[in-house]
C-alpha cells in the first residue's frame, strides 16, 4: 500500500524534501511515515492528496483479507473524522466509496 503511495509521489516529482517543506516536517520524518512509522490517518490522507490520488485507491492495492466487518480501531479512526464518515459508510456497504 504505501509503496503505491511513494511510486504515486515519484511519478508528481515529489521528494521527501519538498512533502517535508510542505508540511513543515523534517525530511527523516517524511521518510519514516511513507514507510508506515508515525504515520496518522490524517497524515495519510494529506499525502495521498499531494499524490493525486483517493484513500479508496491506496485501499485497493491492499491484497483482499476476507474480512467483513471493521474493528472497533479501524471504526474509531474513521469516524474521528466526520468528512471521512461517507466513505465509511460506503465501505460498509461494500461500495468502496
């Protein structure tokens, strides 16, 4: 998933030094979060926007679990954000938003 994220930042020329200046972050801490340490839903979500692309489409690359139903973290997580609570809605309906 978060390889699909750094391919999708390399192919819009964005470095780690450029997402680090544009989130006022040092560079290490770019490099730790597109590998998944540190890294919140909010964050997430702000760097598949620098990349052109949808939380749906990082989701889509992951291999399917057969999972049906969200954990109680996952529902958390998604519904601190009330712009984000749609596309949950939409994932539990199996929509994908």
């Amino acid at each position: 998933m978060l390889a699909y994220l750094r391919e999708a930042l390399r192919q819009r020329r964005l470095t780690a030094k450029t997402i680090a200046a544009e989130f006022g972050v040092a560079e290490p801490t770019i490099r730790r979060w597109l590998h998944g340490r540190g890294l919140t839903l909010e964050r997430l979500d702000q760097l598949c926007t620098l990349a052109g692309i949808d939380l749906r489409d990082l989701a889509a690359t992951l291999p399917e679990s057969g999972a049906t139903e969200f954990t109680l973290a996952q529902e958390r997580l998604l519904a601190a954000d009330r712009a984000r609570l749609p596309v949950l809605c939409n994932l539990e309906r199996g929509r994908g938003g």
